[in-house]
C-alpha cells in the first residue's frame, strides 16, 4: 500500500515516520497544497492525505483521483468544508475528517483566553508597552463567579466545558444533542437565545456549514449581556466580523477571542512583518485593546499533531481496505 500525504509540514514528520513503522506502509510526503495543478501526482497510489486552506472546487481534481482508482481523501483536520461533497459523490470519493484530534488542545486555549480576557490581559498589555503599569479601573471577575455558555457541547465544547466546569463557573450549553454524562457538568438551555442572554463568556464549538454560518450575527450580539466575552475557537464564518467590530465599538460586549477568522488563509501562519495588511476587520480588530487574536493554534500542540497524522492516515487505510471509516463525512 502506498499512500501521498500533501501539505506536509515539519512538524508532522516526526508523527509521519513513526505512523509509517507501525504500520509498515509507505507514506510519500508533498510540501504544496493538492490542486488542479499537482493532482497528478498521486497516479500510482492508493490514497491521499490532505490538510489545507486551499478549496477542491475544482471536477478536474475528483475526476482524476477517480481515474487513477484513488477512493478516499482523508483530512488531517475536523473541519472539511474545503471539500465538495456532491462532486466527491459523484466519483465515488469517501471523504474521512479527525473529529476529535483533541479536544483537550483547543479546550486549554479557550479556556486560557477566558481567563486573560476577564483579568483584563489586553489592556494592561497595551498600557505597559507604553510604561503605564496602574491598575486603576482594571479589576478582574474571577472565573468561580461566573456563567460561561458553550455553543455546540460536542467533544471539544464537552472537554472545555469540563474545564470551566473545574475552575467553578457555571457552566450552561445549547446543543441540539444532549449527552447524559454532561449532566454533572452542565445545564442545557432550550435555546441559543438563552445561552447568550445568561452567559459571562460566550465559547463557540459548532462545525461549520449553511446553518453555522453568520450563526454569531448583530442579532445574537445583541443578545449578550453588555460586559460578557465571546471566544471563537470553530471556525471563522460562525461569527459576522463586521458585525462583531460594531458591537466592541459600540460597547454592546465586552471583548472578544478568536482563534479564527474569514479568508484567514491569506494571513495565519504566514510571515507578514513590515507588510500592510488587506484585511480591514483584522486591522480594526488588532488594534483593539478588548480584543485577542491568535493564529489558528488551538490544534497545535504535540499530542494533536500526532493524534491527526495517526487518525488521518489510519482513516485512508481503513477506506482502502474495507471501504468504510468511522470517521466518514457526508
């Protein structure tokens, strides 16, 4: 069995090498993202391995792995919206995600953010760069006072919910499944509605798609309470940005943490120093003092890296063997 695993990073060999001897499969790394222009070089293999930014909007791509008898494309990622699902159908291409990589590693980052942005990191931050160490005006909630709702109590939301649940807040959730072992950590609400108008911090778990998109719009902003946070840790699109930036400007919320943004392929993970930057939200959004932006890394730990390469590619092997996966997307 030989299996191609694009868009590998340095990061992943390490993981590559050691999946590769467990189970005695050749794995060829490539550097660039899988498109139009590259798909040719998977002719020759059994499956493929995939993690990008990049859209497989194109039939060319489908149609050619189907020609070279590739079935499957297995994501190094949860998210798999880069993939069209009705042109995978159509040439009997079975798409595999990572659903949960590890919950625990984006878990941390919320909850850490939680915690910088109720003790007021960003603005003493800001005032100390400029030599202003006073904390006048600047006192801290503590966690244990607080509600903090979680939208979507799937593994992720689950896990951070555990978290908060252990530092003593109070924790609620809207989630069309309820899960009975959450009971002790948490209080389902009847609504989203609900959740944004009890909760102090606001941490977003939805997977993205039609109904997801805009799910965090000027209408549920304006249903937060005035001095709550909202952290985004999902996906970018769950939340309208211009939206978002008119309610911190007009004091309708308190801050916000996002991990993730709209057309965020253009700049995270990129090297953009002494370079202007073309997103306007992210412009407005940096120069926020209520505000904390990381780069997409509430994945990128150690342990999740390991956890995607394996589940990844054990996913592609299952496919080629059995036709099946547990981890099928449709």
């Amino acid at each position: 069995m030989k299996l191609m695993m694009f868009s590998i990073r340095e990061d992943e060999r390490p993981a590559l090498k050691a999946w590769e001897e467990r189970n005695g499969v050749e794995v060829t790394p490539v550097t660039d993202p899988l498109t139009s222009e590259n798909v040719q070089l998977a002719e020759g293999y059994d499956g493929i391995c995939i993690q990008q930014r990049v859209d497989l909007t194109e039939e060319t791509i489908y149609e050619q792995l189907e020609q070279f008898g590739i079935k499957q494309i297995a994501l190094r990622t949860a998210g798999y919206d880069i993939i069209d699902l009705a042109l995978a159908k159509k040439h009997h291409l079975k798409i595999t995600n990572v659903p949960a990589y590890s919950p625990t590693s984006v878990a941390e980052l919320v909850v850490m953010q939680a915690l910088r942005l109720i003790r007021n990191n960003p603005i003493l931050e800001e005032n100390q760069s400029r030599g202003d160490f006073r904390w006048v005006g600047l006192i801290a909630k503590e966690i244990n006072t607080l509600t903090v709702g979680i939208i979507g109590a799937g593994k992720i939301g689950g896990t951070a919910a555990r978290l908060f649940h252990a530092l003593g807040a109070t924790v609620i959730a809207y989630d069309p499944v309820q899960r009975t072992e959450m009971q002790d950590i948490l209080t389902y609400e009847p609504s989203q509605k609900a959740v944004l108008e009890k909760a102090d911090i606001v941490s977003l778990h939805v997977p993205l798609d039609e109904t997801t998109t805009h799910l965090i719009d000027e209408a549920a902003l304006n249903q937060m309470k005035s001095d709550a946070y909202i952290i985004n840790a999902a996906r970018g699109p769950v939340v309208d940005v211009p939206a978002l930036i008119q309610a911190l400007e007009q004091n309708k919320i308190a801050g916000a943490a996002l991990d993730t943004l709209p057309n965020e392929q253009h700049f995270f993970n990129h090297d953009l120093s002494g370079k202007d930057l073309s997103d306007e939200n992210l412009k407005k959004l940096m120069n926020m003092n209520n505000v904390l932006i990381t780069p997409h890394i509430g994945f990128y730990t150690t342990v999740a890296v390991q956890n995607m390469v394996d589940s990844a590619l054990g996913s592609a092997m299952d496919i080629i063997q059995s036709g099946q996966s547990d981890n099928e997307v449709s």
